[in-house]
C-alpha cells in the first residue's frame, strides 16, 4: 500500500522519508543525485558503469566504481532501520523498487488522475532538486535537462488536475490547483481563466477585472503580448455583468469614519466636530494600505435609524470608528470605539485625556494620536483574520495583508512562507509596491535573527528590491522608510537619513517611521536625536513594539544598561524569539555582571542557529561604530558566544 512506502521528494529541497514520516538524512550531494536517478528510471535497473560515469565523469573508470560502491554503502547505512530498503543494488545495476517508494511527482500524476488535489500543493513550489548544483559539466546538463522536463510533467499535471476539477464542478479546489501552476507558470492563460470563471460565478466583478489587468501587464511586460482572444472574450462577458449595488472595495482593510460627535455646549461644538471629522478622514488616507470611505459619503449618512454594522456595511466599510469629544480647556478628552462590521463586535477603544479641541493645534494632536494608534489595530486584527483564509480564493490584497501578518510576528519559517507569498503576488501583479517593502522586511528580519548567512549580501538585496518599487511609485513613504534602512544597514548614513526623514515628512503619523528614523539616528551617533524620534513614535502609538527594541539599543550604545534591559524585556514580551534583542540583552547584562542571565539568552539564541556568532555579527553590524562593536563583542564574547 502506498502508505507503506517511502516518499521521495524532488520537487524543492531534496527529502527522502521513511514509511512512518520520518527523514532520511543524504548528506552528499551525489548521493542525492544517485538516488533520484534510480527512482526516475521507473523500477529499470541502471547499470554500474552507467551510474560511476554520469556522477564522477571526471575520475578515471576504477575510481568511480568505488565512489559508487561507497555511495550504496552510505544509502544503504542510512535507510537501514527504516524498513525494507526501495534501493537494490548487485554485481552489475541498482534500481528501485517502485512498489516500496512513490515520488512527488508521481503522487500529484495520481491525484490528476483520480480527480482530486494531493495532500498538499505547498510541496510543488520549488523546481527539481531545488538548491542542487555541481562543478561537474556532465550532472550539470542531467540537471538541467531534469529541471526542465519535471517542470513539464508538472505543468501538465496541474493543468490536467484544474481542468477535471473545474469540469466536475469543485471550482475551489480548481483555483487552489490553477494557483499553484502559475507559481511555476504565470503565463498560462487557460489557468488565469479558471480564476476569472471563479470571479465570475461569486459576482467578485472588480477582482475578476484586477486580475485580468494583472495578467495584461505581465504578458505586455515580459513578453510582449496580449491576452489571447478567448481570456479577452471572457473579461468582457464580466465588464458586462450589472454593478453591484454596493462598491466594491480593491481588498485593503477599509475603514468608515462617522461624523464626530461633540459633547461640549459651546455654540461652535458641530463646526468643531466636522473639522475634526474632515482631518481624521484625511490623515488616515495617508497611511496606503488601508482604504478610506470619502468624507462626503460618511456626512450624507443618516445615522439616525441604523447601527453600526448597517452604515459599515452600507458604505462597503470593513471597520466603523465612533468617536465622542468633550473639550474642556486642556481638561479635554476624546473617546474612540472601533467595531468590526462583520461581526458586529467592539475589538478596539481607547480614551485620550488632557485634549483640547478648542485649537487647530489641539485637534491635530488628537487627529494624530488616533490616526497612528488605528492604523496599527486595524492592521494586525485585518491581517490575522486574513491568516485563516485559503490562499486560492482571495485576491493580492489579502495576500498581502497574509505577508503582513507573518512580518509582524516574524520567524524562520513565517519568513519563508512570506517570501513565497510576496513572489506569488508579484506573479500575478507586478506593480504591486507595498509587497517590496515586505520582501525588505523580510530580509532584514533574516539578517537579525541569523536566517541568512550573508547579511551584507541580504541589505544589498533588499536596496535592490525597494529601488525597483521607487521606480514605480518615489512617494510612497513604506518604501522610502525600507529604503533608508537598507542604506544605514550598510553603512550609507546620509542617504539613509535623508530617506528615512522623507518618509516621516509624508506621513508623521505611523510610528513605524518614527521608530526607523530613531535607529538611523543611532547607527550615526546621533544619540539624543534618537530619541526624540522615539518619543515621537510613542506618542503617535505607545503600543507599538518595536520602539522598544531600538530605544534599547540608543540606550546600549549610551552605555545606559539599566535602560536598555528594560526596554528589551517589553520588546521580548511580545517576540520572545528575535535573536538580535535577546544578544543585546545578553550583552546589557553583561555589562552589569549579570553573568548567568547574560550566558542564558546567548545559550537561548545559540539552540536556535549556530549563525549567529562574532565573525556574523561584524558583518552585520558593518555600519556601527568601531566603539559599539567592540563594546558588543567584549559583553557577548563573555557570555560565551564564539567567534566562529
């Protein structure tokens, strides 16, 4: 039976697994390369000679029969113990017992023909022997020959498998497969029909007409070509569908904001309240990943007769914000209450004291306290609610708002997830521009935690990445703010100011730019700067955690330990796993004398990657101060972290 035999993967990283689940560890390279010969000869034996010549071409003849007969040693030493080994081998051939093994690839063949979708879809991502490379020019063109025949086999696969659903009619699990083939294929037109059809049939009108220009701008781009007549002919069949009768939002979390109510008897109250209305509506439309319902649609609302949840869902709004103020000279205050529509719940309120409403200057403090704190809740609740829905039915949008939510909560296989997540976006819509500002995140959080082994060459590439999103949109203060980190982290100040300062002139209100600003500010010595920059950050959102991991390291490089534990410990309650905060920890603590505290977090971060030692965190940390290196390296070198 099948689940009985061992499971060969080619498709990605190499993996052989046993009967029960478990990994076989094949270190070599050839011996990869041997086994996945055998399995792909169909249970043929394949000669000795055959076998020394295609993986050790470069020896003389006696020397690869041994290297071969020292390849079956090692096999057979590491599937014994597993079960009754799928690899035969004699005087003359080896070969592979296709009733004690299946491969990947032979799985998704069977699910095709059987109609239905194989355990999981995430395991077709990669290409053939994904990561595998040699010096040799003979296994080099097997490789190659290999990579491009599997890709094949897996197309058709694929395009059999979506095909048959759809027409059985499961057009889920149709789009779930037509997705994963345009990761390995975002050309293939008939796939992109199938999640047009899908739009069609759910009345998602709007993301239909996305996706379709999506697939106009790829092929356009990259090839030169326009989408065939009959994908033509369908998204004209869907602009010719009726409107709906509520607009369709373009799948950010949108955000409805009721007229301000004033509970102040000045005669000037309702002046006061629309005032502070307008300016709320507008600086929350600075904050780009969110969408905003219009100021004039929210004052043609009558509110009088409906709830919450009516408006919200009225105005196609995902998140409906009430706001109540009393101004009292500075004895002011404002209260805010955010319900998500859908279930017509409270997830968020807050009461901001000492606010005067009675001055410009007092409304646009509130307007900024409010716009930063809500940008950040109706994110994180948007993305985590976005975490839990399959990724074949929804649009770029709430993939990203999936990406978001991994970055937010960063960990080595969130990041790859996120890494994948943001390629599939960019497949179907290249000119997505907040995606790259993810995949700099991404790399940034790898180089800190030690999931690179190059960090230089991971800044270096997330440069590249934001310069590519400037190029389609120099305003956009996400990008500008990844792009100001990526020249500090390499050692480029100016420039990496000057970007960092632009985006918190586009929008002072995200504590994100503040806070990046603030590590800018201490990587170039500008202490006292720094924080004023955090002080910012905290005003605009006091709850945002990173503050705390940059203030600790102002507060390391001032040599104020004290502080700097402090503001680490509030950063670790909340991601107890990011290495970089722990080893500053470790080194604050050693500098205190804390000697067991400081060896405890360097042996925590030290089960976790093996990265992380002296000579990567030079290079890490290429753009600081002799002084801070030297300083950080004494603290951690005495809380036994190695060198190398």
């Amino acid at each position: 039976m099948v689940a009985m035999r061992f499971m060969l993967r080619l498709f990605g990283r190499f993996q052989l697994l046993s009967p029960a689940g478990e990994s076989i560890v094949i270190a070599s390279r050839k011996h990869q390369a041997l086994i996945a010969m055998l399995a792909l000869s169909n249970g043929k034996p394949v000669s000795r000679s055959k076998l020394a010549g295609m993986l050790w071409s470069e020896r003389t003849e006696e020397h690869a029969r041994n290297s071969l007969r020292q390849a079956f040693f090692a096999i057979r030493h590491a599937v014994n113990g597993h079960g009754v080994s799928p690899l035969v081998f004699d005087s003359g051939a080896g070969w592979m017992r296709t009733d004690a093994i299946v491969t990947d690839i032979q799985t998704l063949a069977e699910s095709a023909k059987a109609g239905s979708l194989p355990p999981s879809l995430d395991a077709f991502e990669g290409e053939f022997l994904e990561g595998l490379s040699f010096n040799d020019e003979t296994l080099e063109t097997w490789l190659r020959i290999e990579r491009g025949r599997h890709h094949n086999l897996l197309a058709d696969c694929l395009a059999d498998l979506t095909e048959g659903l759809e027409r059985a009619g499961s057009t889920e699990q149709a789009v779930l497969a037509a997705q994963c083939l345009l990761r390995q294929d975002p050309y293939h037109e008939p796939s992109h029909r199938t999640i047009l059809r899908h739009h069609k049939a759910r009345g998602e009108r709007a993301r239909a007409i996305r996706h379709y220009e999506g697939l106009k701008a790829l092929l356009e781009a990259n090839l030169g070509v326009a989408p065939d007549l009959e994908t033509q002919q369908l998204i004209d069949r869907i602009r010719e569908q009726q409107e709906p009768s509520v607009d369709l939002t373009n799948g950010k979390p949108r955000i409805a904001i009721l007229p301000i109510r004033s509970l102040s008897h000045d005669g000037d109250d309702s002046l006061v309240a629309e005032s502070l209305t307008r300016k709320l509506i507008g600086e929350l439309g600075l904050f780009s990943p969110l969408s905003v319902v219009a100021a004039a649609t929210m004052f043609a609302v009558n509110a009088r007769h409906e709830t919450v949840e009516e408006i919200g869902r009225r105005v196609g709004a995902d998140y409906v914000l009430e706001t109540a103020v009393q101004g009292d000279g500075e004895a002011g205050w404002a209260m805010v209450q955010l319900v998500f529509v859908q279930s017509g719940t409270q997830i968020w309120s807050r009461k901001y004291l000492d606010e005067s409403t009675n001055s410009d200057l007092g409304q646009d403090r509130l307007v900024r306290k409010i716009s930063g704190n809500l940008y950040h809740i109706v994110m994180k609740h948007a993305a985590a609610s976005s975490a839990t829905e399959p990724e074949g039915e929804v649009g770029t949008d709430k993939l990203y708002l999936q990406v978001f939510n991994h970055v937010e909560r960063p960990t080595l296989k969130g990041m790859i997830r996120a890494r994948r997540l943001c390629e599939r976006i960019l497949a179907i819509d290249p000119n997505h521009v907040l995606v790259r500002e993810s995949l700099a995140w991404i790399n940034f959080h790898s180089c800190f935690n030690g999931w690179l082994d190059d960090p230089v060459g991971g800044f270096q590439q997330a440069r590249e990445i934001v310069l590519v999103g400037l190029g389609l949109d120099d305003h956009e203060p996400y990008l500008l703010s990844a792009f100001g980190l990526a020249e500090t982290y390499l050692g480029n100040a100016r420039a990496g100011l000057e970007a960092l300062q632009r985006a918190v002139d586009l929008n002072p209100n995200d504590a994100e730019f503040h806070t990046w600003l603030g590590i800018g500010l201490t990587v170039a010595g500008l202490i006292g700067e720094a924080h004023m920059a955090f002080d910012q950050a905290d005003q605009v959102s006091p709850d945002y955690h990173p503050i705390f991991l940059f203030r600790g390291d102002a507060h390391f490089a001032s040599g104020k330990y004290e502080e700097a534990i402090a503001c680490l410990d509030r950063f670790l309650t909340v991601l107890p796993d990011y290495h970089w905060a722990r080893l500053l920890r470790a080194a604050s603590y050693a500098a205190l004398g804390r000697d067991l505290m400081a060896r405890g977090d360097v042996a925590y971060v030290r089960e976790s990657t093996l990265l992380l030692n002296g000579r990567y965190l030079e290079q890490l940390l290429q753009a600081r101060g002799s002084s801070f290196r030297q300083d950080l390296w004494l603290r951690l070198e005495a809380a036994d972290l190695p060198w190398a």
